[in-house]
C-alpha cells in the first residue's frame, strides 16, 4: 500500500481544509465587522463585509457542506473530474489567504 494519499484523499483533505478556513474566515471578519461597526464598510474590490460575509456563506451553504463532503467520500478514486477540482479548491483556498491578507494588512495593521 502506497504512503502517499490517493486523489479521492487528496480532495478530501483540502476540501475539509478550505471548509474549515471558511468557518475561521467568515468568524474572523464578522467579529471584526462588529467590534467596529464595519458591516457596511467597502473591505475589497467594491465589497463591503456584508457582502463579503453573505459570499463565504453562500459558499458554505453551496459548496463545502456535508452532501458534497459525502459524495467525495463515495467518488471514484480514479475519476479524471478529480485534478479539477482539487485545483479549484486549492484555488479556493488561495482566495481565502488573500482575503485575510487584506483583513490582517488593511483593517488589522497586521504585516
């Protein structure tokens, strides 16, 4: 048996990372927008936090919930949709650093 993780695995572990870096972002921002009344404040690229806020749930609620967690689990490991879409969550995940990156830099002064 090979050590290294097989791609169903692959997607697994980093669809469980970015649902957790979700939950971490979308509870980072909301306590920033209300400790100082932020919530209609621009945060990036026209957005405000609300707006912000309302697209990480949208993508929880959407996409990293526990239905598509269950079909990763039940999908062939051998599927050829599966480089896909670990890229797009890796993607994903690349977005959620850039999203705190602002929040620490921007709104935090935090380098």
């Amino acid at each position: 048996m090979s050590d290294s993780p097989n791609k169903r695995d692959q997607l697994l572990q980093r669809f469980d990372f970015a649902q957790k870096q979700n939950l971490d972002l979308k509870e980072e921002i909301e306590q920033y927008a209300k400790d100082h009344d932020a919530f209609n404040t621009p945060f990036m690229e026209g957005s405000t936090f609300n707006t912000v806020l309302k697209t990480l749930q949208d993508e929880r609620d959407l996409v990293f919930n526990g239905d598509n967690r269950k079909i990763i689990l039940n999908v062939d490991q051998h599927s050829n949709e599966l480089d896909y879409l670990i890229t797009k969550i890796e993607e994903q995940i690349n977005h959620y650093g850039e999203i705190k990156m602002g929040l620490n830099i921007y709104f935090k002064g935090i380098n």
